[in-house]
C-alpha cells in the first residue's frame, strides 16, 4: 500500500510524535491571532463558540485526519489515494490533499511574515528598547516596523530561510530534537507572564470579558470566524496532521494524542489571553485593534516589570521558535507532497520556500504600500479588506472547514469501517459511535449550515 512512498520514516517514540503534533498546533495562531480575534469580536461569545467548534467540530476531525495518514502512509495527496484505494473507491480522493496542500502554500506565506515580525522584536527587545518606555512609544515600535516593507521582507525571508533548512534536511530528525526541549519552555515563559499581568493588572476585567458570553453578539460573521480560528490554531483542515500522522508507529495511540493536542493548544490560548487581556484593561489599551494587538501589548508588561529586556528577549525567542515548529509543518505538507512525486527533498522544500516567500510579498505590502489596495472592492462585506485580510478569510474560513467536510466525508463514508477502528484501537462501542456520529453527520453539518449563514443575505456576507 505505500510503495509510492520512499523510505518511510519514523517519530522516534511517541513523546515525539505527540510534541510535534502540539508543536504544529501551538503557535501563532494561540499566542497572536486567538487574542486579536476575540478582541475584535468582542469577548465571551466568541470564545464560547470557539470552544464549541473544538470540541464538537475539530476533535472528531483530528482524530479522523491522525487515521487516516496513518493508514495511508503518505503524503497529505498520496494518503487519501492510498486508503480511498483501499477501501476500493477512487484514488482521485487524492484531491482532497491538493485543497490542503494549496490552502497550506497561502496560510504559510503570510504566517511567515509574522514569524518575521517576532523575529523582528528579537533585537528590538534585547536591546532595552521597552525598557521604561511609555505605551505610546511602545506601539510606535510596531507601527515603524509595519511600515517599512524592506525590513519586514528581510525578516519573512530570514523566517522562510530557516523553515525550508529544516523541511530541507527532514522534519523528523530535525524539529523532534527542538520542540522537545523548547515546548516545554514556551509553556514556562507563558506562565511568568501570566502571573506578571495578574498579579500587577486588571484579571478580573479579563476573566470577565472572556468569559461573559452576550449572546446578541452572535453573528454568522462571529461564528465562522471563530470556527475558522479553531481550523487554524489545531492545525486541522489542510492534512497537516495527516502528514504527521503518516511518520507514526503502531504503537501510539492517536485519540489520546488527539486530546492532548487540543488541550495543551487551548490551554496555551487561554494563557495568552490571560498575559494580555489583563494589561489592556488596566492600561486603558484598545482591545479591537487587530494584528497588532499582541505586538504592542506584551511589550508594556516587558517595559515595566524586573528583567523585562530578558523576559522579553526570552518570550519572542520561543515564540519565534513556536511559530517555527508550525511553519515547518505547513511547508512539509507540500514537499512531502512534491517528494512523493519524484522531486528530490533537496530542490522540493527550498523551490517550494522560495515561492511562498514571494507570495508572501502581498501580505508585506498589505501593510504600508498596499494598505489601500482592496481587490474585493464592489463586494458587500469585502470592500475594505487588504491582500491579508483576504487571504486569511478565504485559508481559515473557507478552505479549512471545506478541507474539513471532505475528511469527515471520507472518514465516515468512504475509509472502511473496520479500518478506522483498527486504527484507532476501538472496538465497537459507545466512544466509536459518538465519534461516528459526529464525523458522518454533526460535524459536516454544522460547517456547512455556518457557511450557509454565512452567504446568505441574512448572514451579512463578509467582515
Ligand atoms: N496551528 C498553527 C498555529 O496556530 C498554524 C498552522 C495552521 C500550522 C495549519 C499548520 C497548519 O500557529
């Protein structure tokens, strides 16, 4: 069954496997965008509805994605022809993995310029420049950084550079050795900063705009993006986890590393949340005021408490290597992809890099020299959005819960049954049932009623 894949490797145990499951996940998408986007969605609903879409929506996909490469053994494209083969449908299933492997091209060439900016901070940070700075000045620092299109494309090349090294050399030797030693200290560096806004800012203003849902604020713009935040933050809808799943052994047990996936990821959310909401309360910061929210937030805790250059320098140094750990496992889904079909890793990982850095040029430009550029300009909903914006909408919320449909479909109907069970280790029982109740029916239906909310007149389309 997996002739077509050269020399098959291996996670070394299942603690690696597990790491770099979380290592995809956790990223920026929980420390930069999870903050910014309740922000903009005003709080405790949107965090409602994001825990719903992870529990009723992303955990059943998750576990369906970690079956099916498993099984398949290949690439994202070359698993889902493997076990649609298999399982004696066609094996132009392997379309589904395109929709990934183009949704992860777009999601990393601008997830690399804001890996750029972390990188961007390194210096900036190490070098005092918060230190004992006013909340103004700070923010300035984001605003210059924004503004200036040659740096910011210096930095999202430095970060692709590095992702296409790692992919280049293979993932699985190369981040196993990171991320177990650096996952553990993003969680510990977290931790300080939580502490250090509870205990100096407003935590109680956070804990209740997080957790007050009002529910009038539920709107089918709220409920698709939050879902689209789920997709991206677990890595599920693009056949990441696929990818990875393809490297582990027979012996890991792939609903509990499902569980353990989200939870730390969601846990990780939650205490960005809790490093930043705080200070925003209690500076008088806005809290709706997007990308830049964390960039310019984080910043005024550095600025004041002790050792702050060194926290600081610290925390954009793990987060840089976080998003790195996320980075590489965007780009490995298309090289694995590419190396399957002959390409040699060598040329695969640093042609496909190199191409996505330039992609990513749009995304650069969105925020200075393009900032008045709106392609969607006649379209109700779209007129004001950049290059970015547009690309983040149509990646979260559009091709990860179509790319989610197509795995619930294949997972639930397609994909053998005792196949599945094999997989999972599960007898028949009530844990398969729920979960096949979910894949062949409430997690499909529940994306596509959102998007169906969503561009209908009623859903007020864009936004
Ligand atoms: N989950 C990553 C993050 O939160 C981003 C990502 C999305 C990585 C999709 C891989 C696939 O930062």
């Amino acid at each position: 069954m997996n002739g077509k894949v050269p020399a098959r490797q291996f996670w070394s145990s299942r603690t690696a496997f597990l790491l770099a499951t979380i290592g995809s996940a956790v990223g920026l998408g929980s420390i930069w965008k999870f903050p910014y986007m309740v922000g903009d969605n005003g709080g405790g609903a949107f965090v409602l509805v994001y825990l719903g879409a992870i529990l009723i929506i992303i955990l059943p996909l998750l576990i369906a994605e970690f079956a099916v490469g498993r099984r398949g053994g290949g690439s994202a494209v070359g698993s889902f022809a493997n076990v649609a083969e298999e399982s004696g449908a066609s094996r132009s299933w392997g379309l589904a993995g395109v929709l990934g492997a183009v949704a992860s091209f777009l999601i990393l060439s601008f997830y690399s310029v804001v890996g750029g900016w972390t990188l961007a901070f390194i210096p900036l940070t190490a070098s005092g420049s918060f230190t004992g700075a006013g909340v103004p000045e700070i923010a300035g620092h984001l605003t210059a950084l924004l503004a200036d299109p040659m740096t910011l494309t210096l930095y999202h090349g430095l970060f692709m550079g590095v992702t296409a090294v790692i992919v280049m050399l293979g993932v699985i030797s190369g981040l196993e050795r990171a991320v177990t030693i650096l996952m553990p200290l993003m969680f510990a560096i977290m931790a300080v900063l939580v502490v250090y806004a509870l205990v100096t800012a407003d935590g109680f203003a956070a804990a209740r705009f997080l957790f007050t849902p009002d529910f009038s604020k539920i709107t089918a713009n709220v409920v698709i993006d939050a879902i689209g935040l789920a997709f991206f933050s677990i890595s599920v809808g693009l056949g990441a986890m696929i990818t990875y799943a393809a490297y582990a052994g027979r012996d890991i047990d792939l609903s509990e590393t499902a569980l353990i996936t989200i939870a730390a990821d969601t846990f990780i959310s939650f205490m960005a949340g809790f490093a930043i909401f705080p200070l925003v309360f209690s500076y008088g910061l806005d809290v709706a005021q997007g990308p830049a929210l964390m960039f310019q937030v984080l910043p005024v805790a550095f600025s004041k408490m002790p050792l702050g250059a060194f926290v600081g320098t610290a925390f954009f140094v793990l987060l840089f290597v976080s998003a790195l750990a996320s980075a590489i496992s965007l780009l490995e889904i298309f090289v694995s992809w590419l190396v399957e079909s002959g390409i040699p890793r060598l040329i695969a990982a640093p042609s496909a890099a190199l191409l996505c850095w330039f992609a990513g040029l749009g995304t650069v430009y969105s925020f200075n020299l393009w900032s008045g550029v709106h392609p969607l300009d006649g379209v109700r909903g779209f007129e004001n959005q950049t290059i970015y914006d547009l690309l983040d909408f149509l990646t979260s919320n559009i091709m990860l819960p179509l790319g989610g449909i197509l795995v619930a479909v294949f997972a639930g109907y397609v994909m053998r049954r005792s196949a599945v069970l094999e997989e999972l280790g599960w007898k028949e029982g009530v844990i398969a049932w729920a979960w096949f109740l979910a894949i062949r029916f409430i997690t499909p239906l529940a994306i596509i009623l959102v998007l169906v909310w969503k561009f209908t007149p009623s859903g007020n389309a864009g936004g």
